[in-house]
C-alpha cells in the first residue's frame, strides 16, 4: 500500500496517510476540518534484495562467453590470436634452429 502526502488549503499543514490504492483520497483536514489536496510525491526507490543484481554476481570467469559483443573486441581478439600463434611459431623455429646449432 502507498503512502499519500496531503496538504490543507487553510492551515498549511502537511501529513501522511496509508492507504490502499483502491481507497478514495481525504477530503478533510484532521487539523481544522478544512479542504485537503492530494500531493504528487517522488516515491520511494526501487529496493532490489537478493542476489543477482550486481555485476559481480554469477559473472563469468571466462570472458569469450559474453554473448554482447562488438565489432571492434571481435577484431582485437582475432589480432591478439594472430599474434599469439606468430609468436608460438617463431619459438616453435628458434628452439628448432638452436636444436641444429648444438647437434652440428
């Protein structure tokens, strides 16, 4: 259930009332029995309990498994690939020129 802010037309007061939605609004005063309007309030914020509403929580270790991705992490995975394979090749090439070196 809400809760509704009025105001008096005569003596200024304000105050709150609980009240289902369903409810019709006070007309009158508790002060001085004058008229009352119903005040716009900001509301409450949403208050989120539990788990799962953090980005810490059930995230991923394994970053290549998020499914919003965009063109330019796709193009720097693929060149960070490449260098990573050209790399392996170039050790793969320096251990087998090092393994001639030391037999001959």
């Amino acid at each position: 259930m809400p809760t509704y802010d009025y105001k008096c037309r005569s003596c200024d007061i304000v105050f709150e009332r609980f009240q289902p939605i369903t409810e019709d609004p006070i007309l009158v005063c508790p002060e001085c029995n004058g008229q009352v309007r119903r005040l716009i309030a900001g509301g409450a914020g949403v208050i989120f309990k539990g788990s799962g509403f953090y980005v810490t929580d059930n995230k991923k270790s394994n970053i290549n498994s998020s499914p919003a991705k965009t063109e330019n992490s796709k193009e720097k995975n693929t060149d960070t690939k490449k260098e990573t394979t050209t790399a392996v090749k170039e050790k793969t090439e320096k251990k087998k020129e090092n393994n001639k070196v030391e037999s001959n």
